[in-house]
C-alpha cells in the first residue's frame, strides 16, 4: 500500500518526511521519518536505520538527535521507525509498564499470545518497510547501514547478525547487549517468546555471537554516567562474546554521559561519518 505523507519540512537542503503506511505485518497503521537529502536529485542514496529504544516513536530520534546536517552533507538516507505497533486492538503492557507493549517492541517477533498477532517488527523492518521504501523513495538497498539506541540498539545488532552482508556496517549508542541477562531483555523476551529460554537466543547478541553469528565489525558508545549501564546494558558481556569471536569491536566509554539524547546528539556525527565511509561515501 502506498505511503501516506504524515509531514514534510525542508532542512540542510533536503526534506525531512513522516510518512505513514498500513502494514500486513503488523496489521496497524505504523507510521516512519525518512530524511532525504539534497542528492536524491542524483539518483539512488545509500540509506541508514535508527532503531530507537524503549518508550520512543520516530520522532525522538528526528528531532533531537541533530543528525540531519550531516545526512545532509554526506548523501545518507536516514530510515527511523517506530519501535512497535500502535492502534485500536493492539495488546499492551497489562499494568501499563513503559518497558513492555506499546513502545517496546523489541525487534522481534512474538509467538505468544495476543502478541503474535500485531508485534512483528522482526518481519516488518527485514521485509515489509525496506520493500516499501524501495518502491517509493530513492533508495538503495544493496548499500545500507544499521544503527539503535538501548532497545533499538539490541535491535540493530541482532538484525545485522541475524542478515550476514545485508548491512555494510552496524552501530549502537548504549545497547541491551544481553537482554537474556537483565530485567527488561527477561521480561520482553518471555512475555513474547514464551518461557522456553532457548527461543530467547536469538534475540539476543551476545548469544547470537556465542552460536556463531558474526560481524565485520561493530561500533558503541557507552555513558559512564548511564543509570542503567550495570542493571540493563551490560557491555562487558558484549565485549567478552565479540572478543571470544574474533569480531572487532570499537567500545567508546564516554565519562559523564547519560542514556539521554543529549548522548547520543554529541556522537551521531562520529557514528554517521563511520557508516558513510563503509558505504562509500566520503566522511
């Protein structure tokens, strides 16, 4: 089905859009930013997903990561869905908990039920949404790079092991490295996929890396000042399982950062800049 323009502003010389579109997938309207920017004119532009974390639409990301400048220099189009289904109908944490259903979709998708029904936004970011930006925007998908925020940060790493050579490069600001190992990958995980934990290994990067996934290389950044660093991100375990692997892994530990957007504003341009230069473009 057709996009449905939501939204559209100039910026940097580009257009920033919100498009919104039925999905099959999830059987909702969902909605999407897409920055285009100035060389579309060009032809066809490498493009960049933001996976964003618990709670977010695809407006945190747009409008406050200040990341369209330099899109906008360096010929990226930039891809932000939402991190869930919304709508009528659609289940949502019973106790109205921030970190489970509405808001937090985690990536995956559920096999539990009312889950199963509408949270598919393994299948709707690997299939539905890249084949509907592919016929409707100028996009080229045989260049494409990944990158999240905390549960989107999950996100990126588990798709980009999950799709070996799909994306030229994957980045992460404060991921869930081990979701299998903290209280909201516990929740998320057995409330969509069930008490089997063995089902949960594959939404999980750390042990998608022990059962032999791999990357060419993965960038992080990490806040020291992060409230959630010991209890929920872990990166210690991410940078065990990738040195185990043999997988080069840059860890930036930043003194004084939070899990804010303020963070993850001051580094967009470093992580930009390293997925343009493994996309081809200058950075």
């Amino acid at each position: 089905m057709a996009l449905e323009s939501v939204s559209r502003a100039r910026c940097f010389g580009g257009t920033q859009h919100v498009f919104r579109h039925r999905s099959a997938e999830t059987g909702t309207e969902m909605r999407f930013a897409a920055f285009v920017p100035p060389q579309a004119g060009a032809g066809r532009l490498p493009v960049v997903w933001f996976l964003s974390g618990l709670t977010c639409t695809e407006e945190n990301f747009t409008m406050k990561a200040g990341a369209q400048r330099v899109a906008a220099e360096l010929g990226l189009l930039l891809l932000v869905p939402d991190t869930s289904p919304r709508g009528e109908g659609v289940p949502d944490d019973p106790d109205g908990a921030y970190d489970f259903g509405l808001g937090a979709g985690f990536y995956l998708d559920a096999t539990q039920a009312p889950w199963a029904r509408n949270y598919r936004m393994e299948s709707y970011l690997l299939h539905e949404l890249p084949a509907q930006v592919a016929a409707e925007l100028p996009a080229d998908l045989t260049r494409q790079a990944i990158m999240g925020h905390s549960m989107g940060g999950h996100g990126a790493i588990t798709l980009a092991l999950k799709t070996p050579g799909r994306f030229a490069s994957v980045s992460a600001f404060a991921p869930i490295s081990a979701p299998m190992r903290c209280p909201w990958g516990e929740k998320a995980l057995g409330g969509y996929l069930g008490p089997d934990r063995s089902a949960w290994r594959r939404y999980d990067s750390c042990a998608l890396i022990e059962d032999g996934a791999r990357l060419p290389e993965l960038l992080v950044d990490q806040g020291m000042a992060d409230t959630f660093l010991e209890s929920q991100l872990k990166p210690d375990l991410l940078r065990a399982a990738c040195a185990d692997a043999g997988i080069p892994l840059t860890l930036r530990l930043q003194e004084g950062y939070d899990h804010s957007y303020f963070f993850i504003a001051s580094f967009i341009e470093d992580h930009l800049r390293w997925h343009a230069g493994r996309l081809g473009r200058a950075a």
